[in-house]
C-alpha cells in the first residue's frame, strides 16, 4: 500500500494564502496583542510596583478600562491568530533547504523563531482565558509563566517583523487584487478580511458584558455576570477560601503610626463617614461599579498623627494566599475617594466582601482592595 | 536601502534583547519542575494549532467548496466558521460549569446560553442567505445576466 505524498507549500491553492493577506491579519493581530501586552504591563506594575514608578489614583476607572482591554484584547486574538495560522499554513509544508548553508541557517533560525511565537502565543491566550475562569489546569504558576511568555512573544514578534519587513512594506497597501474574485473560492481577500473582523466582534460582544454592565445580558461567552454575587457583586475569594469564618465582638481594628490605634466596629461607624462610587475591577477582567461608605484612610492618618503623604501596609485577617497584605502607595492613601468601607451598596459589608472591613481605592486590581482589613501600618 | 537594513537590524537586535529578557523572567521566577514541563504544554499548544483547528478549518473549507452550490458557499462558510469559532471558547466554559471556584464563578446556564448563541448564529446566516440571494437575482434580472455564475 502506498501512503499518499505530505502535503507540499504548492497543495493549498487558495488564492488567499497571500502575503498581502498575511500583511493585514499580521497588522490587526499585532495591534491587539500590543494592546493586550501593554495593559498587561501597567496590571503587572500595579501589582509589584518598583520604587521608582508612581503610579497615579486617578482616573478612578482606569484599571477598569485597561483591565476590560486587555481581556478583550487577548479574546479578540484568538480568531485573528487562528486567520492568520492558516493563512500562512502552506509555508509550514516549504521547502527546507538542504544541503546547509547560510541561507539553510537562516531558515532554519527563522523558523525556530516561529514555532517560539506561535507556541508562546497560543499557549499565552489558552492560559491567559483559562485564567479568567479561575482553571489553572497546569503545572507551571499562572502569573509568572503568562508574564514572562509575554515579554518572549514580544521580543521574537520584533525579531519576526525585522525578518519579514521587506514583505510587509511590499504588501502594505491596499491592491486591486483584494477584491477580484478568485474562481476557485468565490471568496475574495475583502470578503475574508470582512469575516475576520466579524469574528472577532463577535466573540469581543458575546464576551465583554462582563466589565461593561450595558452588554451584560448578552454576554454569554464571559465567565462572569458582573451583578451576581452577594449584594450585587461578584466575588473572588470567599470568606471560607480565606478562613475568616466568624467576626466576634472582640473584633478591634488597629493603625499603627506615631500614635496607636485601637477601634472596636461601632467605635469605626461613629467616625466621620464618606462615600466613594468605585468599581471592583479585577484581574480576570470582570468589572463592577459599586457604591461604598467608611471612613478615609486619609483621615485615618491624620487621627494617628501620620504625615499626609504616608504609604501604608493594609493587613487583612485572611490566611495565606498572596494577598493577605498589601501596600497603599502614598497617591491612593492619600486620595480621598480611598476608604476603609464598611458598608456596601446601603448595607454591612457581607462576609464574602470583607466584612467588617475593607479597602476600596481608585484606580486598584481587585486583589489588592483588600478584604477583612484588621491593622493598617505607616510605613513613612 | 542601508538605512532600511539598519532598521532591520536594530528591530531584531531589539527583538533578541526583549526576548531574552523574557526568558531570563522564565528561568528566575518558574521552578524547575515546572520549567521542564511547560515546553510540553507550548508543543501541545502548536499541535493545536498546527495540526487540529487549522486542518479542521481548511478541511471544512475544502469539504463546502466541493459539496455547495457555488453561491451558498459564502454565507456557509462565515456561518460554520462562527460557530466553531464561538463553540471553541465556550469549550472551557461548558466544562467547567459546575466545578466553578465559588458561585459568582461561571454564574450563567452556558449549556443553554451555547446552543442559544449558535441558533442565532446559524438564523442570521440564514437571513443573511435569503437577504443576498433575493438582491442577487433582482440585479442579475436587471443587468440581463441570466446565465452568469
């Protein structure tokens, strides 16, 4: 028995295995990676933020945005790395040079780079949405891992364009070719271009209700429902995740500054109160805006004698987990939108959002509004 | 054409340097138990690709291009590619329904949201055909093009 011959680059005859065609998909593919990589970086700045980088309180929704962006961004990758993976399929058949020489090196490097990019990529969107769904189904750590795959992806796509550059700036403009009729198909290059961007609009609206409350009902490929959870907000770590299970009256929160601090939960409520409109934006890219009461971690400085621009430690009652601390940088414990709140939506905080304490700053991931707050500590 | 070669160059100079950069990233922050199974899961990602959805794809295309009347084919293809499309990441979300981390995970009915989203899909495609084909034939009327493709 014979086996039939493998495929070779000259088995595909679609006209639309072009060059012009890997241009343009190659273009909105980069956009929305370049998107998703940067409003991956501010996220990862926001959470280990160096010394040297101040980070601003305001816009209060901007971690929302961003956020919102790079989950969108990221969805909307996936069909338009997929168009752009068949486009170029045939070359994956080409010819390898033999016997060696510098051009067979070249080649040979250049496709390396490729299986680099298109692996990292790809795995790079797997996680990234499996992410979203809180699925972590491999061995490696979710968040080191997709940010330096990150940093990989870009670097080989800046080696990728060098190489390709010549092809790219032959085929950048628009031809007549683009939308002549292959007779084979039927399909022309615009029409393709059309049903790409479709595709990626479609999963981008089926998806993206779930940080913007107007597409919420239509959301059906999104993880989450920005208004379900206990009093109307979603939750990442439950109280019982956090094994804070019950809060007794001999509950007392205390600062610790050039004064020291010790509050029981009615002495709290008999503090000045204020009120922040603030979205929980998290990571996964749900958002949800939300209307919170409590006391401003700004008058809470002055109370124990901390100059104004103090940064601040933020100590949660939570065991384990990442979060169990987290640092108030100067801006946002300064900023008065920033509370302590108690009260959320017109009510005590619910168990699951931090009851009886927790932290609501603009402009903030999720993870860091940290719940169960018992002890603030100035750093400065 | 010097200075286009220079900026060749100084893209992938770039390109390696951000690159390793990440990969040093790699090698500090992920253990090496991890480190020596995350190329299986990135082979595993390629094959994916490579050898699964795009094959699909293509297949698929090759299969409707050979079975359809030639006008049907458009309309056919979008549709089936968006319902794979939007099958492929409901996937994850199909699966997980159940096993969710805490109930404000993963709080819809996909099974249901799923076969809803793709019956609108495959309706749209239909008006979509319906909608062409009836312009087609008053401007092939009009233009006296009876016997074209």
């Amino acid at each position: 028995m014979k086996l039939p011959a493998p495929p070779t680059e000259k088995s595909f005859p679609s006209p639309l295995h072009h060059p012009r065609v890997a241009t343009v998909l190659g273009r909105w593919l980069g956009i929305a990676v370049l998107i998703c990589f940067l409003t991956g970086l501010f996220s990862h700045l926001q959470q280990t933020t160096p010394g040297w980088l101040a980070i601003p309180s305001r816009p209060a929704s901007l971690y929302r945005v961003t956020q919102r962006l790079h989950v969108l961004s990221g969805t909307i990758a996936v069909p338009l790395l997929l168009a752009k993976l068949w486009t170029v399929y045939p070359k994956l058949f080409a010819k390898v040079p033999w016997p060696p020489s510098r051009k067979a090196l070249g080649n040979f490097l250049e496709r390396l780079s490729i299986l680099v990019l298109v692996s990292a990529l790809a795995l790079e969107l797997f996680t990234g949405f499996l992410n979203t769904l809180q699925w972590y189904p491999w061995p490696f750590p979710f968040k080191q891992t997709h940010y330096a795959l990150a940093w990989i992806i870009i670097g080989v796509l800046l080696a990728h364009l060098a190489v390709k550059l010549p092809l790219i700036t032959a085929h950048w403009r628009r031809t007549p070719a683009d939308s002549l009729p292959p007779a084979t198909t039927g399909m022309t290059r615009r029409t393709l271009f059309r049903t790409v961007a479709g595709a990626a609009a479609l999963v981008g609206i089926t998806s993206v209700g779930q940080s913007a409350p107007a597409l919420g009902p239509i959301a059906v490929l999104a993880p989450r429902k920005p208004n379900v959870g206990p009093q109307g907000l979603p939750v990442n770590r439950t109280a019982k995740d956090a094994e804070v299970t019950e809060v007794g009256d001999d509950w007392r929160f205390t600062v610790a500054g050039p004064r020291s601090l010790s509050f029981t939960l009615d002495q709290l409520r008999e503090l000045p109160q204020n009120e922040s409109e603030l979205p929980i934006a998290c990571v996964e890219g749900w958002s949800q805006g939300a209307h919170w009461e409590g006391i401003r971690i700004r008058d809470l400085l002055r109370l124990c004698g901390a100059p104004d621009r103090s940064r601040v430690r933020v100590v949660s009652m939570e065991k384990g987990g990442f979060y169990a601390t987290s640092e108030l940088p100067s801006a946002f414990a300064a900023d008065p939108l920033t509370l302590l709140a108690l009260r959320l939506n017109g009510a005590d905080l619910a168990l699951d959002h931090g009851f009886p304490a927790r932290i609501i700053a603009p402009n903030r991931p999720g993870v860091l509004q940290t719940k169960w707050v018992h002890r603030l500590e100035v750093l400065t | 054409m010097n200075k286009f070669l220079l900026a060749r160059g100084a893209l992938g100079a770039a390109g390696a340097g951000v690159g390793l950069w990440g990969l040093w990233l790699l090698l500090d922050a992920v253990p090496a138990p991890a480190l020596i199974r995350l190329p299986l899961w990135l082979g595993g990602a390629v094959l994916a690709d490579d050898f699964f959805l795009v094959p699909l794809t293509l297949g698929a295309g090759w299969l409707l291009t050979r079975w359809s009347a030639h006008r049907t084919v458009g309309t056919a293809r979008t549709t089936l590619l968006y319902v794979g499309l939007t099958t492929l990441i409901a996937i994850p979300l199909l699966l997980r329904q159940g096993k969710r981390a805490n109930p404000t995970v993963l709080p819809r009915d996909y099974l249901r949201d799923w076969l809803l989203l793709e019956a609108t899909i495959i309706a749209a495609g239909a008006v979509w055909f319906v909608v062409q084909r009836f312009t087609l034939r008053r401007s092939r009327a009009s233009s006296g093009d009876i016997g074209g493709r």
